[in-house]
C-alpha cells in the first residue's frame, strides 16, 4: 500500500459522511483516524446528533463544516446525493439497532457503505443488507478491524499456504474486564447506557461486542465455517441484565473441532483476544495484545515467531505493512487498513476498475451475516441446554 | 522445608519399594529424582520386570540392591512386609491399569502409597481405593505434580486470601502436541503400546493422560468442584483409536463457570498447561512452560507478575521454593514437592505425629476419585449430544 | 488528545511544506502519516526532488497539488513565504548533511521546522540551529519519536513523581541487524548510498542513526544530562566504511552510572532498543519492541506491568493515549504524537496563545545539540583509548 | 545422562565430604541437592562449624552421621583419608578466602575437589590451584553452574557448529538487586557479614559474586577469551564499603567486541543475567529468569525459540535434559548438571577409565584462573581510567 490507488484511480480522495461516533466517542475516533492515515479519504459531512446545534459544533472539532454538519441521516443522504462534490460513502458507527435501517437507506440512495460491527441485531436484518449490497452492487464494508493486522493476514496467508497442513483444531478466546466491576450496574437509562438494552444493542450484548469479532477471526484466518456448535450464554455478575460470558464447542466444515470463549467480566484483563491453529502440520497462536508477534510451530521443527515484514512475509501481509520490521504497529493501523482496503474497492467501483485482489480481505455483509447466524445459534444452543446446532 | 522433618521424627529416611517405572522410563525419572532430591526417601525395593533377570539388572542400573529387585508386586509386598527394615511405603508407576490392584494390596499389606496419576480405570476402583485409604489410615498420594509448583500453591493461597474475591470464571486449557504426528499410527501392539489399548490405558486416553490434570489444578487452585458440565471427547486425527481432543463448558459450584479444553494432538506444541481464574475483585493466570511467573490482575490497579519466592509469597508457596527468587525451579521440584509433602505426612503417620498442615495440600485417593467423575461425567455427556450432565 | 487544540487556536490545521521524503521513503511516509493522523496538518506543498518533473509527479502520489510541489527549497520557502495561505511549517526529512541549511533557511524565512535526526553532523551546525531557534521565537521539533511512546511518557512521567527514587543507573541499548549481512558492502555511490558517505550522514552512522536516539531515550526519561563517558566506537563487519558499534559507560550528573550500547550489525535482531533505569526506590524496563509493556519493580513489591491508558497512567502519558487500555498503539502513533505536539505549539505561537504544557515534552534544537556533543565525546573518547572525557 | 556412569565405573557413588554450606544456607543446600539428584554421590562427612557440638548437630540435620561431623578442615582431610570407606572428594562451600588453603590441602591429601566460585581472591592463589591441580591429576570442578543450563549447552553447541557464523559481538549483564535496599548498611561484623569484608569475600564483591559467572558465560559459550578490556568498576550505593557495579567495553581474541554490565543494586530486579551473541550468520539469546526458551535469529530466516530437549537440540544439550520437551527444568538440574558431570570425571580418574568427553564441559582450575584474571584486570582499568588494559 506504498501507493495511493484512490488518488490513482479519481484523482481525489472518497468523499466520506460519518453517521455517529462524534469527539468524545472511542469507536468515531478510531474510524476518523482510520479514514486519515493513508490519504483515502476527505470527510466531507456527518450527522453527530440530531440536535443540529450539537452536530454543528461536533462537526466543527472533528473538522466537518458546518454546512454539511446534519442532524437527520435521511436528510444528509438526500442532500449529499444531491450535491456535485457530495459523499461518496458513509460510515456507519451509531448503536447497533440503526446500522440496518442506515445501511440499507444508505445503499438505496446510492452510498457505498463502512459500518460497526455488529452487522445488525437480526438474521433477517442482516440478510436484507446482504440482499441490497448484491443489487445495487455498491461496497459494504464491516469493520471486522482484528482482520487488518498484519499478521492475522499472515496467519490467514500461510494457512492458505498449507504451512499447517490440513485443519485440525482451533481456540478463539476474548477476554475483556471492562463489565466486571460490580458495584457498577447495567443502567439502559443511562447516559450512552444503549448498550445495556437488548431492544439496541442486540440479544446478546457480549456476542455482537466481542463474539462477532472472535468469530469472524476464526473464519478469517481459517477460511472455515463452523457447522455445528453446542454452547452457553449468560452472565457471571450477579444481577447483570446483559450477557457479558459465552462459550461453545465448535464443529467446522471439514472435520475441524474447536473451543470459543468470551467474556466481558474478567477481572483486571484488558483486551486478550487470542486465537491458536492447528492442523496436522504446525500450529499458530496469535494475542491481540501483542500484535507484533505470530508464533508458529511447524511439526518436528523448531518454534518460529514471524514479525510483520519479518523473513517469510506473504505479500497479503507485506502490503499492510507500513514500517520496516522491528517497529510496532498497532490497532489503529489495523483499523485503517480495513477502511483502506475499502477505499480501494469504492475507488474501484466508481471508477470501473479493477482492485488489487488483495485489497478484497475486508469483511463484508456476508461476514455480517454469518456473525449474525453463529450469534443465534449460540442462544438456540444455550437455551436448548447445550444442544448442537446446525448453522 | 529447609528442614527434614523425615528424620527429624523417624531419625531415618523413608524406605520406598517402586513398582514400575525402570531405567528407560522418563516418569520414572522423575519419581526416583522427586525421591532423592529432599533426602526424605532411601530407594530400598523394586519389581520393574516380570522377569526376574530383568528386574534385577534394571535394579542395579537405579541403585536397586539385587535381593531386592523382584519381578513379582505381591512377593515383594509380602518380602518386604517380614522385613525388618523393609519398605514403609510403595510408589505405583506402572501402566494405568495396574494401579488400582497394586494400590489394594499395598495398603491391604500396610504400605503407604505413592501412585502416579490417573488413579484408576475407573469410579468404582477408585471409590475402592479411597475406602481401603480411609480403613487403613494410610498416606495415598497421587502424582498430579502440576499441584506442586510454588506459583500453584502461591495461586491456591492468594484465592484462599480473597485477593481475586468471589470466583466467577474458569479456564484450563492443557494443549500438547505428542500425538500430532499423522504418520505415526496408534498401535497398541508395540513396544510400551499400552497407552492405545483402551482396556489398560483407560477408558479417554487424553482425559486419563492430561485431562486429570487440568482438572485437579482446576480443583486445587479454586477450592470448588465442579457440578456440572457439557462435554464433546473424540478423535481429531483421523483414524486414531483412542481420544485425543476433549472439551467441556462446567458450571462449578458456587455459580461460577468454567472452560476446559484437552489435546494431545496440536502440531508443534510442547506442554502447554495453563489456567486462569476470575473473581469479581480480580484475576490470576499461571502457565505450565514458564512456571516462574504468576500473572495477577487486581481489579483496577496495574497487573502484577508473581514470582517463586518474590514479595507477596504466602508460607505455604515459601515453604515450597528451593531457592532464593529469581532462579528457576521447574517440574523435577515441583514432583519432589508432592513426594516431600507425602514424606513428611509419612513420617508423621508412623511416628504418631502430626505434620505440618501445609503439608497435606498434595493430590489424594479423593481427588484421584473426583478425577474419574470428572472423566466419566465427560464421557456420559458427550455420548448424549453435549446434554449437560451433573459430577 | 481528544481535541484539536489547532483547529480551536487557528480555525484551520497547519499549513505544512515537506523538503525530502518522497513516495518511496520508509521515513517520508511516517513524517507524512503523523502528519496526518489527528488532522492538525494540511500538506500543501514540497521539495521532493531537484527534478521539476519528478517532484511533481512525487507529489501527486503523495497528494502536493502540482503548482506547489518546488524543485528547490529555497524557491519553496520564497514562493510559500509569499503566499496569502503559504506554510506556516516545514518539515524537513532530507539526507543529514541539508538539515542545517535548510532549518536556518526555513527559520529565517519565517517557518517553524520538524527536522529528522540527527539534527545535524556537527556541533556548531548544532549550535547554530539552537541560535535562530532562539532568536526567531519559532519551534524547532527534532523527531527523536520513541519519545512519543505512551510509556515513555509514563516513564519520564514515574521518575518525575519520584516513583522509582534517586536515579542510580541506566541502561540503554539499541540493537539492529540492518547492516549485519556481510555480502552487501558499505557502497556510497548506490541509488540512496549517501548513508555511507561521512561527508553526508555525519561522522558516525550508528551514532547519527540509532545512538542519538538511545541517547535522548536517556535524557528524556531520567531528566539528566551525561556528564562524562568513556566510549569506544567502530566496526565490527571487516571492510565496512562506516561505524556499526558503539559502547559507552556513562557518569550521570548527580552521580548515577550508566551503559550505553549500539549496533546496526546484530545478524537477525529487528529494532531492539531497550531501556532500564533503575533508583534506590525500584527500577523500570521499556522495550520499543514491545512498547504497549512497562515493567515496574518497586523495591520489596511485586513487579508490575503497566500499560498503556492502564490503572496509574499518568496525564502525561494518558493524553497521547488514543485508545482504550489494551489496544495497542505503534510507531506511527507515537510519530504522531512528536507531531501533533509540535502543531499545539506552532499553533500556539501563530495564535500568541499558551501550549498545554505537556505538549512541550516534544524534543526540541537543544536536544539534538545535546545529541551532537555526545555523539563528539564517544569519537573522542575513543580516539584517546577510551579515556574518561567530559560533555 | 539417563544411566549412572558413576556406578557403572565404580560399582558405588562416590563419597562426598563437605566443607561449609550448613543447613541454613541457600548455597549449600544447592550443593547438597544437586550431589542427591543423580544418585552420583553419598555425602558422607562433613565440616560445618569449628565448633564441634554445632558441626554435629547440623551434620545431623543434613544427614552427615555424628562421627564424621568434623570441626577442622585438615583433621576432617586426614581423618577421611585414613579410613578405607572415607570420601573420594571434597566440595567447598566455605567463604571466598578459604577457597584456596582448603583446595590446595584437599588436592595435596589425594581429594577431588568441587569448589563454589570464585576461586580465590587473587590470581596468584588461582595460579597454584590450577598448578597443584596438573601436578595431582585430580579433578578440580568450579561451580558456575550457569553452564550447566541445557540451553546453554546448546547454545555453545551451536557456536560450535558454525550456527551463527564468526563472532563479531557478546553482551553479557547480571542484573540483581539484593544490595539496592540503601537502608540496610554494609556491616562486616554482622553475622554473615563476611561478604563486606574485602579480605574475606575479594577485591571487588560484585565482580566475585556475579561478575564470574557473567564472564564464565561469555567464554562457555563463544569459545573465545577476552584479550583486553576497558572497565569501571566501583559503587552505585552512597556510603557502600564494596563494589556493587562494573562495566566493561571487550576486545575478544578473533577482533569481536563485547559489553559486560553487572550490578547487584538495581532496585526490584531479582536475578537477571542475559546473554546474547551475534556472529555474521545470527545471533543467539538466552536469559536467566526463563531458562527454557533461547532465541534463535539466523540471518534473513524468522527467528526461533529453542527449547530444551526440543526440535534441533545437539547432543551436548539433550545429555543434560532430565525431562520431555514443555517441561522447565531449573537451577537445582542446571547445578545437579555439573555435579554429575564432575562425578563422572571423578569415577573415571579413579576407575582410570574414559568419561564421556561431553562431560569434561563442566568448569574447571583454568576458568576460575581466567576469572580471576578478568577481575583484576578490570580493577586495574577502572584504576586507570578506563584504559584498555590487556589479560
């Protein structure tokens, strides 16, 4: 990604409108750098509140003017749509019960699509995005941002290499200890309290948070669906209204066996998202804390530890690379290289070309959609006293 | 135990016969060393071969005396009883099935045991082993070495001192790569093939290899049994005879869940042991390969790393730790805990003594009887579609 | 960091020329992306090669409109100086021998500057550059980046507090493997050779490259100035032109010790530039591999690690944190942040308004001064046998 | 090391009489220990204190039997050496000053000798051991245990067979913090306090402690010897009476450089000696506090983590590993390594057999000379200024 294919292929950066995450939100930060760090992007217009004094004046800190600073999303859609310098596509990054309804309208009026995960808080929901993205054409993006890492597309490149042979097991596991502090309580009234209220933040609070994510990895990286899966669903914090814990048993297409686990309620763990491959020849392990190091044991052969633009580097992964080996990227990086990738197919789109096929490791609806199945499985499963279930 | 309470209250050594466990044997290695390394032991006896030559030049190769290698378990326990200074005690390294009538008719003959793990075949020879334990007043210790490790009694005590509060959460996951090698088949026709053949290595091999230990290091770190699980144990190799992947999701008592994950099949990896445990006031995590460090996670205050030895070591971890901190220790100390910890209780039996109550924490008939109800519940479940299945 | 404290000061960003750094260069792109990651800088023109031709096709990739992509930097500087919406900044990354003419120049015209280390390849150079810093009022911004890092920033931030008592010892260490590979000569007259010219990288190359950093690592951790070393510099790979090694044992104002080791010719090792200073109240550890870690050993406490946005960050680290605890951040982050400190002070300036004081923790004219006199006192040290000699 | 070399040659362990290292004491329990491990020894006699009543009971304590707990070196030396079951060699424990009269009587009286480090106090006293050591035949072992370290082995194993190529680099530190508490005084008159008391414990107590071992490394490793140095050597601690810091710059026979730092006052830090050499074809790592894992990084190839017993481990490596690979192994085996290398030496001297050359790696009279040598040669440099000074 030495280039900038965008400037290449229009002779200027997509022009972007933002719906939510305005200055003080984590997750809008994340998108705005992301959308910043390669040059592939103008953010032209957003909706940040519906009060349009606030979006002005939230615009104004993240640099928005003031004019295409809206406070109704139909309203910036059909005006953007309308202007000759207007947004190319929007970022979806407002509570998950409106990416389906945004998305959907958004697509309709012609938009390409960049959204939050989770997809939406239904099956159906995320079928109909599936459904709209294949007609109209246009590109939806999920940012699945674990999936930018350099060397989770290392991982993904070598196991489609076959430098672990045949698949045999896989362990994904998301630990976070932000929900375990219990002398603070869910609280729907609160402020930004949306996600302690299933009717917006979806039927299982831990699985669309973080679930969706480890899911998606361990498709990611394997290039397997899981067939089958037996699991458990709830909370460990007495009195919780959300579920902050799950695990599953995994059968995969293939015969692969596997072990799920998230929570939010692990005490004093930050952020451990860790993934370990096996096939019958080498295994993998990769830890979201320390992203700069794909431990890979190769059967009857010594250990190894591959860096990003280490020796061994596939070019799926070499091209997300934006330092030489030995300095740390991080998940902003991953995060941009989602919206780049993205950028690069839009551009594509737009300008009737062809993207690096490369560029198309980016999840899309239909990664939505089977985070949005697992997810159901996981309750039917759960309240089917650990039945496996078909997918 | 910078003491030797041993000949402190016999002015002598224990005499321990071995049944099993000769010059080739790397677990019996690991007992003989476990045996010598504290001085609590003198070596006196053996059956290592149903030949008698056998037994006697393999003796002498251990530091055996050749009038007492023998080749028959009962002519030595009867030998070794009409001697005067004859075995106090007997350790059972032979292949599973034998330690359930060695371990009778040893403490029928009055002998306390030492008998590696698992404890049996099966519950009810298990349940017999505790009953005949209880009837005779003998010491019976089981093997489960992992117990043995100063940052797992360090672990255990901090959990005692609520310093991760309420338990909430579990994860063991014991990951080995022995059995990964697809081109070499389960043959229970070889050379020490016995561990492929069902009937003498045990009803799941890797729940009966590994499996027991994931699960007593659950128990002894906790302090809670579990009550319930939903479990898958099979095959991932294809082909392969005896299990070599087993999972579970528990539920303990107490309200806490769990995570559980075996195999000896994941290309590449050594010994992978490794838990981590949540309260609602915190977190520890402790790993098998690198057992010098003990990661804490205090709810809302930095992370610590524990080390053997270091500031905030409990007695019964100090008592434990051979050296001053920062030089390591590893598995041959941690087995020789356990046999020095039986030694003392030994010793105390037959002086008519107590010992030390931080002695007593190693593995016994219970736990070895609680191992086979975890495996058999294991097995039940899974046979039944992952239905969640009461221990 | 959550606000744009330029956009607040000036209603726009920055307005910044680049001299040097085009598409192709490792380090053009991290000047260019820290540039751009909290959106505090427009790049609006260029020097990217004395070719018009090229620098304006360089520019395009790099999005400089055609019309303000120079061929000269003294034309640029006129050209933009003249300009209703001229730079206001340069940021000059060209080879070392032109960082002293073109920052005088830049400054005399008017412009702040962001120089590439080493700031120069001479003292006087040096000394020069700290007078016109001073005598324009204008900012001067050395990109010694690691001082970006969170953690180091928490780590100057705990000594300051007193956290690990009176300094006693520093260790620091940058180790590469770059120049390790034998079968590549030091060849000056290569496409980019200019690093083994002397004339034009500077007196050392190890120095000039990596031990200026080590050396401000020091300094701006510990607060002290090196007072004395004894240093022996020089090659290790026979026939090479320039310096790969360098060593020192450092006397510290205020009496504590210290070593200081660099090389460009460790075969294998990525970037490992570590730190660790210790007090007579504890000691921490910093590793640029793994820069989301900070090691603390409170004296007669367990250790601990911090991270990041971690239970005990400080607020001078916790504002140039842009993620939640647990999502790492990289280089270009802490590129960024050198950056982004330098626009709040620039801005500041334009504005006649105050800096958040924090936002000077930037490495300035008098540190890259500092880097040079130690630079000096290593050659000369090591001209004489190593004698003891003074900064 | 899986038979008993000893009993194979002499039918019987040897006999063991020991000088210091009482009950209460962490080094003599590792001598103690690592003579138990193998079944390579009996400890049979014994010299604790000159005080014949406390000689007794801490004989008891340790198993020595009452009348063979001497009081007096040279009575115990004549006592054994009259008794046709009396000890075969002597280990001494004593403080440093002794190290040399009762090494050299033990030798004159026919006794092997294991002898802790350093040496001796003076190269003069080194001199006469390796002198009277030649002259008797007899086996002279030095306790660096650090070599005994499979990793180590294995990493002086691949030195050796070329895997990194030509040294070009070492840097050794042995980092402690012991000493850094500065509100506990150096008091030569405490009990134990010998350590302060440069007539008793050495010229330099940091360099004898620790600066041994580091140096002893360096060499077990690369093969080479130090050709001269450049050195400070002095105290960190206000008010200190000994050394607690030395660091060197290293010239090393070949033409490679070399860093070597060790303190015993870095606050917090338990026991870090780290080693890491380069050559032009990788480089090799490997850390004390976890001894099972060496890191590997050859030249364009992804580095490797070696661990004992695993996937590439040399002969002289997997003779000293006691367990399967993923199971640590510690500072008792490393220690218990080079007792049972030195018995096996020991038996074959008095066998008048061969030993397996693998066995002879255990240090001998010429490295404790060679230590001896580098310590005052660092004193004399630190004295100088730091001026390179010849070995």
């Amino acid at each position: 990604m030495s280039l900038n294919p965008v400037i290449e292929k229009l002779g200027r950066p997509i022009r972007l409108a933002l719906i939510g995450g305005g200055p003080g939100s984590f997750i809008g930060r994340m998108h705005r750098s992301a959308a910043r760090l390669d040059g592939r992007y103008d953010m032209v217009a957003a909706v940040l509140s519906s009060n349009p004094e606030k979006s002005r004046s939230a615009g104004l800190e993240i640099g928005i003017p003031a004019d295409r600073a809206y406070s109704d999303v139909n309203d910036m859609l059909s005006a953007e749509a309308a202007r000759k310098d207007g947004a190319d596509a929007v970022a979806i990054m407002a509570p998950n019960l409106y990416h389906h309804p945004y998305a959907v309208a958004a697509m309709k009026a012609g938009f390409d699509v960049i959204c939050d995960k989770p997809i939406t808080n239904s099956i159906e929901d995320a079928e109909e995005i599936v459904k709209v993205a294949e007609e109209t054409g246009l590109v939806f993006c999920l940012t699945h941002n674990y999936s930018g890492y350099p060397l989770v597309r290392q991982a993904r490149a070598m196991v489609e290499a076959g430098e672990i042979g045949d698949l045999r097991l896989v362990q994904v596991e998301y630990v976070q200890g932000g929900k375990a502090d219990e002398s603070k309580k869910d609280d729907p009234t609160a402020h930004r309290g949306w996600k302690y209220d299933p009717e917006k933040s979806g039927p299982s609070l831990v699985l669309g948070d973080i679930g969706t994510h480890a899911h998606q990895l361990l498709r990611f990286i394997t290039g397997k669906e899981i067939s089958e899966l037996s699991a458990e669903v709830g909370s460990i914090v007495p009195g919780r209204i959300v579920h902050d814990f799950a695990g599953a048993m995994l059968h995969l297409e293939g015969g692969a066996r596997g072990m799920f686990w998230v929570t939010q309620a692990a005490a004093g763990i930050e952020n451990s998202l860790k993934i370990r491959i096996s096939g019958n020849k080498g295994s993998i392990e990769w830890w979201q804390e320390i992203p700069q190091r794909l431990n890979y044991y190769p059967l009857g052969q010594p250990a190894q530890v591959r860096t990003p633009n280490g020796p061994g580097t596939y070019p799926a992964s070499a091209r997300v690379c934006r330092v030489v080996a030995g300095h740390p990227e991080g998940f902003p990086e991953a995060f941009a290289n989602i919206y780049s990738d993205a950028a690069e197919a839009i551009a594509a789109r737009i300008s009737g070309t062809k993207p690096d096929s490369l560029a198309l490791w980016f999840p899309t609806a239909e990664d939505g959609l089977a985070g949005m199945q697992f997810t159901f499985a996981c309750l039917k499963s759960s309240e089917n006293g650990g039945e496996w279930t078909s997918l």
